[in-house]
C-alpha cells in the first residue's frame, strides 16, 4: 500500500487485527522529511511497524511493504 501526504500534520495509523496487541504507527509530515519513505510491516516478531515513527515531506509517498510470513497485517488510518 502506498499513500501521499499532501499536508503537514501527524497522522496515526494502525494494523486492524492486531492494533490491540500495540501494532500502530504515527507519519510526522513537514518539510525536513524523507521522500520517498519505506514503511516494513511486521519485522522481526511479526507484529510491529518499522519505523514506527516515520518521517515525510508534504506531498511525499510512503509505502508499507509486509516484511513478515504473516499475510494478514492491515494498514489503515486512525
């Protein structure tokens, strides 16, 4: 999944069958971020978003890539 920020702010988001066991993130867009941005899911113990934190310019694309065995993570926003 890829998206574009086209205004300053910060953004939360989260994995829908997993948000209860802590898999959420948050997009800080302002004029220091990255362009284009790579968001993993599910690094490691499967179950998490790498970086959790990220960081984009406005009008920049982010892009979740399913880093784990598990097929069902979700991306979808707060």
């Amino acid at each position: 999944m890829s998206f574009t920020f086209a205004n300053a702010g910060t953004f939360g988001y989260h994995c829908i069958p997993h948000r209860n066991m802590g898999m959420t993130g948050t997009v800080q867009v302002d004029a220091n971020g990255a362009d284009p941005l790579v968001v993993q899911i599910g690094p490691g113990n499967g179950f998490a978003f790498s970086p959790v934190s990220a960081h984009i310019r406005p009008g920049g694309c982010a892009r979740w890539v399913n880093a784990s065995n598990l097929t069902v993570h979700t991306v979808t926003s707060d």
